[in-house]
C-alpha cells in the first residue's frame, strides 16, 4: 500500500508544512537496485582507544564501491561528505578513551551523506574486567541514541567482533543499500576460524562471487507464496540460489506462479503436519544448504478474549512447527555442513504488543530457539541458526490495520516510515551468505529502529 504521508513530504510544500508543524519528515530510503547496487563516496575510517584490528584490507574491498579514507588522514568535509563512516572502538577500556568515541564522531555526523552508514565496532563485554564491560556495554546505548537522532535516511549499527576478516560479509551487508531499514541493532561476529568444511568449524568462506553468494546452493523458504516470503525467495534467487518455494496446498495457484517466476520449485506442504520434515527430506534427496522459516500466522484477540482455538494454530505454525522441521532436517542430515537456518521472528516477541499473547508468545519462542541451538547446531551440524524480527512492514495485512494504527506503526521509528518485504528477504540473505559463517545466534531486528521495545 502507498504511503502518502512520505510521498507528500518529498514535496517542497510538504517539507515546509511538516518543518512548521514539528511533524516526522521521512527520507526516501536508498535500496537495493540492478543500476545502482552499492553505495558510492567515501567511506570514513575513525579509531577510539588503541586497537589491534587490521581493519584496512577489509573496507578496501572494491566490491564495496567506496573510497577509504584511512584512519588519521584529513577529510575537507565542506565539499568531500562521507557516505560511509566505520568507527573502531573495539580498545576502548576506560571512560577516559570513550571520550574518544565522542571526540570522533562530533565532528562528522553532520556531514554524513543522507541514506549513509556509521558503523561502530566494539568487542565483547569482558566479565573478567568490569571497566572495559561498563564501557563496551556503553557503546551500545550510545548506538542506539544516535540511530534515533541522525536523521535523513541514516543508519547506525553496532558489530563486536574479534577477526575483522570474519566480518567481511557483514560490513558488505551493512554499508550497502541492503541495510537501508537496519538500525540500532548489536551484532556479534565470531573469531571466523574455520571453513564450510563441515562441522565443528566456524563454517566461514568467501563465496566465488559476491554478486552471486548463493550460486549452487539450494534454499528452501517457506510462506513462499506471497509478501515477505515471497520477497525472500525472489532475492536468494536473484544472489544465485535455487529455490524452492513452500506453501500450503490452499495457496498453490500464488505458489507454483512465484517458483516459475523464479526459475524455481513449488512444494505444496502443510507445515504444521507431523511428517513434514519428512516430506522435505524426500523431496530433496541431494539436500538443502538454507532454511528460512518464513510461515506464520495471526489471530489476534486480548488474552481475556482467546479461547483455545485461536490460541494453538499461532504457536503450532510460528514455533512448533519451526522446531519439529529444524530437528528433523539436522538430525536427518537434509541440512548439509556449512548451511544456514533464518527463522522469522518479530518486534512482537521481543516489545509484546497488546492483542497479540499468542503471536508474540510464538515469535519470542524463536528468539529462544535461535539463542539455545544456534551454538549446538554449528557445533554438531556445522549450520548457523539466525532471526529476522521485522517491524512495520509494508504487506497486505498491514494494509488492513485501521488508519491511524497503521500511520502510528509506520512513524513511530527511527526512519519515520514501514518497511519493506524487500528489507527483510536483504537481510535473510545476509544470513544465507556462505560468507557469513561467522554470524551465529544472532537475532537482527528490521524495524528502522521502532521507538518501542528498545
């Protein structure tokens, strides 16, 4: 569904008639295209603290399209405005050197280009030092403030990590325009020791070429055949999966048309059934590199108000099924070393949301899942378990919330507008990469950093 509110304000009176009236003025977010699949400008480089990373090889990659301006070098931000800035925080120990993070970036977030990235990098809590945990900790809270203050379609992000070569794929996801509803969130990168050689590894490689991450791998998504899923399935296609497109018999007409679209195969399946780990076992003998939990239901009513039966579909489709087709899908080993399970949980799961016990019972259940199998599943499996939480995103089921609902869901984040199915499949892929091996039990909210629920 159009959202008007933005169409107007791109407009020079709606400019100056939101500006007098001290209304969100959203910016028109940069995504993704065939003709324009980068950023392009400057990428900034700043230093907090005394690091040890090796961070220059990794921002110099010419598939970033940027133009790195290391560490220590002069900028003329007058006529050379960044469109990218990483800030290494990762020795930062004491209050005294997060000054440092302060005395970087004040003079630069101004110039950052409009639809740009900051990216802060920081290490993990150290429990055994609670000065450098008092202020690593710091950096998150400082992340998320200046997410929601800088405005003009900019994003910022926090990514602790050890191994900068093992964050190869995520600053390749971060600073692009596959990022562009991605803010305020923390992400941990493991030390990225290993290769998909099965597992026990840290399951990282490169993939051969990083337009197309997935080329000979098999991606099974299911809720396939219509809004995010089907976004998710058109943009692993697109980075060279193949395919295969589950839903229930009821939506097969929708679903066999997305699969022939995208040169792919439709599976009419009910999740929910007990052998369905079992059916998608049979129906891929040679087995599946990604699983992307996609399907999911709603039947929203006050706790007072649900009986049983609106209650149990939720969490047997959302959760139940999830677990049952991820156990059966490991331990039959469909799910070959070095693959990839994304799971769909939500805002809901993580902030609650009136109306909605059940649903936000089932998407908290994931996060759970991915915590708790996630360390296990790479162990014994050598896969990664990973979630999306998307927020407000522009579908047909939003498009039926009532009015002022649906205006106070699209404004009521950091980027002032909902988001797209498009920023959910950006993100799943992410995940999906070969290359991100290293990204493991991690839960990533696409919500342009809803102003609810942290």
């Amino acid at each position: 569904m159009a959202d008007r509110y933005l169409s107007f304000t791109g407009t020079a009176p709606g400019r100056l008639l939101t500006r007098r009236l001290g209304l969100p003025q959203p910016a028109r977010l940069r995504r993704w295209s065939a003709e324009q699949p980068t950023l392009q400008g400057r990428l900034l480089h700043l230093t907090a603290g005394k690091s040890d990373l090796d961070l220059a090889p990794v921002l110099a990659l010419a598939g970033l399209d940027l133009d790195l301006v290391p560490a220590g070098s002069a900028l003329d931000l007058g006529t050379e405005n960044p469109v990218a800035v990483v800030l290494d925080a990762t020795g930062v120990r004491d209050v005294d050197s997060l000054a440092e993070v302060h005395a970087a970036l004040h003079p630069v977030v101004r110039s950052v280009a409009g639809s740009g990235r900051i990216v802060v990098l920081g290490s993990l809590p150290d429990p055994a030092d609670h000065h450098q945990a008092a202020v690593q900790q710091g950096l998150e809270g400082f992340v998320r403030s200046l997410g929601k203050e800088i405005g003009r379609g900019r994003t910022v992000n926090l990514v602790r990590l050890t191994d900068a070569r093992a964050a190869e794929s995520t600053f390749r996801f971060l600073l692009s325009p596959r990022s562009a509803y991605v803010s305020g969130q923390v992400i941990e990168v493991g030390d990225g020791g290993g290769t998909d050689a099965g597992a026990g590894t840290g399951v990282v490689g490169a993939p051969v070429d990083w337009g197309r991450p997935l080329a000979g791998r098999t991606a099974l998504i299911t809720g396939a055949a219509r809004g995010i899923g089907e976004a998710v399935a058109a943009t692993l296609a697109r980075d060279g999966a193949r395919v295969v497109c589950l839903d229930v018999p009821g939506a097969g007409a929708d679903l066999d048309a997305v699969a022939a679209r995208l040169g792919g195969v439709a599976l009419a399946l009910d999740i929910t059934a007990d052998d369905a780990g079992a059916r998608i076992a049979a129906a891929l003998p040679e087995g599946l590199d990604v699983l992307v939990h996609n399907a999911g239901i709603t039947r929203d009513r006050r706790l007072v108000n649900m009986p049983a039966e609106r209650w149990s579909p939720v969490l047997d489709v959302n959760l139940a099924s999830v677990l049952r087709t991820t156990d059966a899908l490991l331990s039959g080993g469909t799910l070959r070393p070095g693959g990839r399970v994304v799971a769909t949980a939500s805002i809901a799961g993580i902030a609650g949301n009136a109306g909605q016990t059940n649903y936000a019972a089932s998407k908290a259940g994931i996060v759970g899942l991915v915590r708790s199998l996630g360390p296990r599943a790479l162990s014994e499996y050598g896969v990664t378990v990973n979630a999306v939480a998307p927020g407000f995103i522009e579908t047909r089921m939003t498009a039926a919330v009532p009015l002022f609902i649906r205006e106070a869901g699209r404004r009521m984040n950091s980027l002032s507008q909902g988001g797209l199915p498009v920023d959910v499949a950006e993100t799943t892929a992410w995940f999906a990469s070969p290359g991100s091996g290293a990204v493991n039990g991690q839960v990533v909210r696409v919500c342009g950093q809803s102003l609810l629920g942290a």
